[in-house]
C-alpha cells in the first residue's frame, strides 16, 4: 500500500473497516472480538496501570502523607 502512488481507495477501506470494528469493541456489539494484539496491549496497560498506582500508594504511605 504505497500513498504516493495513488492508492488511496486501498487505504480508506482499512481505516473504515479498523474504526467499524473499534467502534463494535467499544460498544459491546455482539459480532465483535478482540485481536490478540488489542487484548495484549490492553493487559499491559491495565498492569502498567496498577503497578504505577501500588508504587504511588507506597511513597505516599513512606512520606507518612496517608
């Protein structure tokens, strides 16, 4: 898929087809799934998430601030 060259209609398909989908995950659509790819960033972000609140929690309670 090269821009450049013309292929517009190639991409525009894509973007449609990955903003219908999102739009079917984020809407509990029954015909939706998620990629392997999607639910694996989406695990690390809610780990990355809950270690950076365990180790705020941690300073907090060290600098005797709760």
């Amino acid at each position: 898929m090269n821009l450049e060259e013309g292929d517009r209609s190639a991409f525009k398909n894509k973007l449609e087809k990955f903003f219908k989908h999102r739009h079917w995950i984020m809407h509990g659509h029954p015909d939706s799934h998620f990629d392997a790819n999607l639910a694996l960033t989406a695990l690390f972000f809610l780990s990355l998430t809950g270690y950076l609140v365990g180790d705020r929690y941690d300073d907090l309670v060290r600098a005797k601030k709760i």
